[in-house]
C-alpha cells in the first residue's frame, strides 16, 4: 500500500513524527475501506525507514532507504463488539450480589447492571392491595349467569400471553470490574429487594457487547454474632461471666461454631 509520508527531517534532527487516523490507512488498502464498512478486526505492521547519511564522512542522503525501525510495530483496528456473555451465578450478600460473569475476553471491562424489580416489603410499585378500596363485593356475580356465555366458543389457548417481565422500580445501578478479577460484587443494595442482573463487556477497543439474558438476585441480611447466639436459643445478657440461659451453653457454642463455620467469604 502507499506510503504515510513524515516531512522532511533536516541533518540536525534526530526524530520526527508522523499523525495519521485508522480512516487514512483503511482507505490505503489494496482494497479500500472504511471505518464504517470495516466490521471486523484487522492489524497492521507499521515500520518506518528512511534516507540515512551517504557516509559517516558525506553529510547528504544516501539514494536507498534503510529501516529504522524493528522489529514492525503492531496497529490494531478493532471495530468489532464483544460477544454477549452471561450470568454464571448471583450470589446473596449483605446489601449486596456477588455476581459471577461467563464468557468474557481477556483485557475487557465487565459492567454490572443491577434493576430493582421489588420493594423491601416483597410488593411491586402498584401494588395490588391499593385497588382494594373498589369492594368487589359491590357487584353481584349471581347478576349475571356465566352459563349464557359459552367461552367454548374461543380458544383461549389461540392467543398466548406470553411471559410477563417484571416492571422496574427504581433506577438501574452500574458496577464495573476489569476481565480476571473475580466476580462483580454490586453493593449498597437494599435487603429483601428482587434485582434483575445482567452484564455487558466492554473491549480495550471501547467497543459495548449486548447485555447478557436476565438473572435475578435478592441480597439478604447476614446475622451477626450475637444475633446468631440468639437465634440458636441464647438469653443471656449479663457479659461475657453469665452462664445459663434458655438452653445449655455447650449447645450454644455448638450452635455458633456451626454458624461460623458455614460463613464463607464471597468475592
């Protein structure tokens, strides 16, 4: 292809740069192209070479050129997205999802985004319990016999509703992690709280992949110490000297190191 040419450097210069765009190279091709119509990856080796002194005693220009730089340095155009990955596991923190994210490159960006599908109380935003105040019992279904009415006459196995997704209910927050670093974790959730979960990579190019299929999550809150002691059937408040309680202490501290021992940390 055609030269990118470098001005003229002058006898007492030992340097120079050159500027050019992936546009100014594309269209250099064997077969031109451009940004818009290239849809895949391609490199390019960039070497440079040059009009060196004709001798160390002849200070004008030899008549060839010689490389000057080696070995060729690598351009890479990459206008291609990422693949869309998907969710391996979402796993319940405290106020938080560990979120482990399947098929990923190396050197890319994973974004997290987690959607509120729930409130604290388990209801949606419109929650049925406000259309209570309409009493059905205001209206007589014996009014009316159903039995005038043959539904057999349509098919309701014609039209499928399909599935219904779960409307949002609150903003969509965004958590990022580079490739190779475990898994997301996306933190200051509200426990008790449905989240949708999806993920996207984003590539060293900058280019954006789809967003994976949905998963959901719900943080939940991780009891400690001494709320554990309780719920194992402990009663004592008197300091660390108190014996007794509700039950032996023995199978309490039996009871703790269970707890404990079944606490893992999650990345």
């Amino acid at each position: 292809m055609t030269d990118l040419k470098l001005a003229t450097i002058t006898d007492t210069t030992a340097s120079g740069t050159v500027t050019f765009t992936a546009q100014d190279v594309l269209t250099l091709l064997a077969t031109p192209t451009n940004c818009a119509t290239q849809a895949s990856e391609i490199s390019f080796n960039l070497c440079a070479s040059a009009k060196t002194f004709a001798s160390v005693y002849d200070a004008s220009c030899s008549s060839t050129f010689s490389s000057v730089g080696t070995p060729a340095f690598v351009v890479k155009y990459d206008p291609q997205a990422p693949t869309k990955p998907s969710i391996g596991k979402v796993i319940a923190r405290d106020s938080a999802l560990s979120v482990q994210v399947d098929g990923v490159e190396a050197k890319s960006t994973v974004v997290v985004e987690v959607t509120p599908l729930t409130t604290a109380d388990g209801g949606t935003l419109e929650d049925a319990g406000a259309d209570a105040g309409e009493d059905a019992g205001d209206v007589d279904a014996g009014d009316v016999d159903a039995g005038d009415v043959d539904a057999g006459d349509v098919d309701a196995g014609l039209a499928d509703a399909g599935t219904v997704v779960p409307a949002p209910v609150g903003p969509t927050l965004r958590f990022r992690k580079a490739a190779g670093e475990g898994n997301v974790v996306a933190d200051g959730l509200i426990n008790g709280v449905t989240y949708r979960v999806q993920a996207r990579v984003i590539d060293e190019a900058g280019n954006e992949g789809d967003l994976s299929d949905a998963a959901e999550g719900t943080p939940v809150k991780s009891n400690g110490l001494f709320d554990a002691y309780v719920d194992a059937g402990g009663q004592e408040r008197g300091g660390c000297a108190a014996t007794g309680g509700g039950i032996a202490g023995g199978a309490v501290l039996a009871a703790l190191g269970i707890w404990l021992s079944s606490r893992r940390k999650v990345s």
